[in-house]
C-alpha cells in the first residue's frame, strides 16, 4: 500500500482538465449586497439518514450565526458531481464545500483513514477527543491544505458500526474466500488479504448491486441507515461486531481559497458549526440504531450474529498490519500514525479499566431484569 505521488498528481491534471468541463454548471460564490451563497456538494443522497441532515445541519447553522450573510445551497450526489468527485470539485473551487467520509478519498492520499476509521480504531468520543484535544484537527489541515487545498473539520460520527451483512455463515476465515463484498477504504483492503473480494460502490448503489447479484455481502453502517436502504430484503444475517468501523467520521470540507477569503469571524462561525453539526449528529445514531435493531429483529426477523473468536483475532491482526503501513506513505502520514497510535493505545487501555467493566455491567443488569 503505496502512494505514487507522480501519478496522483498526473490524475489530479486529467481530473481537473474534466472538471473544467462540468465547472459552468456549479454556482461560484455569489456575493450580493455584503451576502454571500457558497455552494455545497456531498456524497449522499437528500434525506440519508444520519448524513444528509449533517450537511443540512451545517447549513442552518452557519445562516443564523452570520444573520443570513452567509447561505448554502446543499447538493445531493449525483446532482452537480458524484459522490466521489465532491473533493476534486472543492480542492479546485468549482464548489465551495462538501460533507463526505473522508474514506472516499482514500484512493489518492490513503492516510486518510485516519481521520475517517481505522480497523480496531478509536470510538466516537475517542475520535473526538484526538481531533480537538490531541492534535488531529491540526495535523488534518496542515496535509489537506498542502495536498488538496482544503480545510476540513470533523464532522458527523456513526458511533460502532456492524460488520455486515452476508449470505452465508461466517464460521471460519475460510468462509472469506470468493465472497465479494462491498467494503471502503483500510477496511476492503483487510478483507482482501484474507480471502474476500472487496469492492467499492458508493451508498446509494448497494441495493441494487445486492439485488442483482453483483455482490454477495455488504458493510456500509448500522442498523438505521441499513434498514432504511432494505439491506435486509436480499441478505440472511447481520454480523457483528463492526471491527472496521469502532467509528465512522465524516467531515465538512472548504475550498482553502475560499476560506481565507473569509473573515476571522466567519472562518470560526465555519468551525463553530461544523462541532455544533457534529455534537448533534453523535445522538442521533445510538437514538434511531436501537430502535431500527429492535425493528430489524422483530419484524423483520433478521438473524444477528457474531463472528468467531478466532475469526476476530485473525482480522485483528491483519489490520495492525495494514495500519502500521500506511506511516510509510510520506512525512504527513507518519507524522499522523505517531500522534494517533499513543492516543490509541492510551484510550485502549483506559477503556479496558473502566469502559469493558461497564458495559459488561449493564449485560449483567439487562440480563437479569434490572
């Protein structure tokens, strides 16, 4: 897992020669009497849940703390560019922002991943608590403005996620081998190197794509935005844990340019709404999880299952493999795995203390009718 940075930016010059085609037909900020409308792209359908209300979250946000001097039209993928293309679109200034994963930049800088998930990674609050307290958020906008001309802030956490849905029992790691599975990012390349066939479609094709055939299992997140795209319609069983995804983050992106050109004052109402999006975006996944579970299970009689111990400790170490090798990416991603692997092991630890006790707590008192 290498980064040949000749040809990425050789794709960089192809991507921007097509951009330019499609660059009359996305809004440049428009300034009208002291306002200003940006535009916004994201990688999600309108009314996805969990996703698209952080995009329109930020939005609202950032009108009523500028008094409407500041708007922005959100897009859904696919209406201006694809779910794929929004930081091409944002890094050369054809849209001023975009709300994504940051794993679907991953196939041009792959030390992304750690400020989107990593295999066995941090949580939700530990992703937040690295972002603004431990360095991240720093070390994010240094490698984005360098690389992409960009400025992005964490945004949007999906909390644990489940490890996917399949059509047949996974007994083994030998169970692995030939299925071709829907997986993003750090995580598809763990599940090729032990014996899946991983491939990356965007969101809003897995449906299909389990439908017809094309796939035979898929990970996408949690029993809220899963059950809402009918997973359940064409797959048998529903694996846990999500060892890919502890957590998932998204984040808002802004054209670097376009960001300087803000005042001091806008550029922290930028910020500001972006951790405001985020806060609130943290409660609505472990709120609507349970209840789509609960559904999931009871209406739909899908059959949760988890993966074996030994089949767990294989993924385990397969990814400590794949991680540890993206440090030797380049200086940014280095620098990036030293800061995150000690916040990681520390929290590790802390929550082997004081969390697992817990919750091992709460499945005592669940149990037993407390």
């Amino acid at each position: 897992m290498t980064l040949n940075r000749r040809k990425f930016f050789k794709q960089s010059a192809v991507a921007g020669a097509g951009a330019a085609a499609f660059a009359a037909g996305l809004a440049t900020p428009a300034i009208s009497q002291g306002k200003r409308e940006l535009t916004m792209v994201m990688a999600w359908p309108h009314n996805f849940p969990g996703l698209a209300s952080i995009a329109y979250n930020f939005a609202k946000y950032v009108e009523e703390l500028t008094d409407g001097s500041i708007t922005i039209k959100v897009n859904a993928a696919g209406e201006l560019v694809g779910a794929f293309e929004v930081f091409d679109a944002v890094g050369q200034g054809t849209a001023d922002c975009y709300h994504s994963s940051p794993m679907f930049l991953a196939s041009k800088w792959q030390a992304v991943t750690f400020f989107g998930l990593v295999p066995f990674g941090l949580n939700a609050m530990e992703h937040c608590a690295w972002m603004y307290h431990g360095g991240g958020q720093e070390l994010q906008h240094k490698a984005y403005r360098d690389l992409f001309n960009m400025v992005a802030f964490t945004c949007g956490h999906t909390g644990t996620q489940m490890a996917g849905w399949f059509n047949k029992e996974i007994n083994s790691l030998e169970d692995f081998q030939g299925v071709k599975m829907r997986s993003s990012g750090i995580a598809g390349e763990v599940m090729r190197r032990v014996g899946a066939s991983a491939v990356m479609i965007p969101p809003q094709e897995i449906f299909t794509s389990l439908q017809s055939g094309a796939i035979d299992a898929t990970e996408l997140c949690c029993a809220w935005l899963d059950s809402a795209n009918g997973f359940q319609q064409h797959t048998k069983y529903y694996y846990t844990p999500g060892w890919q995804e502890v957590n998932s983050a998204g984040e808002i992106g802004i054209n670097a340019d376009l960001f300087d050109s803000l005042t001091p004052h806008e550029q922290k109402i930028m910020q500001h709404a972006a951790q405001s999006a985020n806060s609130i975006n943290i409660g609505e996944w472990p709120y609507y999880n349970a209840k789509a579970m609960e559904t999931l299970r009871k209406e739909h009689n899908v059959d949760v299952r988890n993966y074996p111990d030994d089949v767990v400790i294989a993924l385990a170490k397969t990814s400590q493999e794949v991680v540890a090798e993206l440090a030797g990416i380049d200086d940014y991603a280095k620098e990036i795995y030293a800061s995150w692997k000690a916040y990681r092991d520390e929290a590790l630890q802390y929550s082997v203390l004081v969390d697992f006790p817990m919750y091992n707590a709460r499945r005592l008192a669940f149990a037993n009718g407390a």
